[in-house]
C-alpha cells in the first residue's frame, strides 16, 4: 500500500461522507465485480458512527443496489482506536489507524476474512479484504476519497 499517513483519532478522521470504488475479485473463477456508491459515517450517540454504504453492485453483468450499515463505537479512552460492529452489534474487528495502518482478522463459519487498511492522506483510504475458506478465495479492494 505504500507510504501511511497516521490518524491520531479514527472516529474525527472517518466522520462525513466518502465516494466509494470498490472491485471484487473471485481468486478461483476470475469473475470480478464492481461497487461504486457513497458511505456516510454519521454521528450514533455515545461518541459512536453509524457507517451507512449504498451503491451499485455490478457482478456478471448484472447491476443491483446494494448497501450495509455498520457502527463504529470508540475504542478505549484515549487510545482514537474504534471497535467496529454489524448492524446487529455483533462484533466485527477493531481498527487502529494511528500508524496509518492496520490489519485486522475476522472469522465467519469456516471463512477467515483479513481486512488490510491503509490511510494515504487526510481525503484517501483504501481497504483490501482477502476471503478464503472452503467455498472462498476472494480479494475485495476498496477505495474511499472524501466528499466536500
């Protein structure tokens, strides 16, 4: 991902809105997909964001709206780390961006999902999930670039 551009506070540097581009890639077939779309993190109480994407999933051909929510609660006091969780509150991975980078695992059944984040400046972030398993062999890349 090359150079890293350290976030002091990842709730402040996330809050707003982000022009999504997202390619998905099946390792196994070459099939390959494509979001493109919006996120807005806004403010949930408690010092948390609510992470609302929408968009256009195009796969085979196929166009379809797609979206997620996710929230985005903070991490211990004084460490501008986040805990980030499904809609539902299960729990998802944490994230640390004070080094302007982080890697995070998350196992699903009998999938593991490894979420690479990079922040290259203060508009820019990029994040590449890897997805392998039994049925899996996925690479998501995901590029955010601050709206306004």
């Amino acid at each position: 991902m090359g150079e890293f551009w350290p976030v002091p506070e990842v709730l402040t540097f996330l809050a707003g809105s982000w022009r999504v581009e997202r390619t998905v890639r099946d390792q196994a077939s070459g099939d390959e997909g494509r979001f493109d779309g919006t996120t807005v993190f806004g403010p949930s109480g408690g010092g948390a964001l609510l992470h609302h994407e929408s968009g256009t999933f195009v796969w085979r051909g196929v166009a379809r709206p797609a979206e997620r929510s996710l929230r985005f609660l903070p991490g211990p006091a004084g460490t501008g780390t986040a805990e980030v969780r499904f809609a539902d509150g299960r729990p998802f991975h944490d994230l640390d961006l004070t080094a302007g980078h982080w890697v995070a695992d998350h196992p699903c059944a009998a999938d593991l999902y490894r979420g690479e984040f990079g922040v290259r400046d203060p508009d820019h972030w990029r994040t590449v999930w890897r997805v392998r398993g039994p049925a899996k062999d996925l690479v998501l890349t995901t590029d955010y670039a601050r709206v306004g």
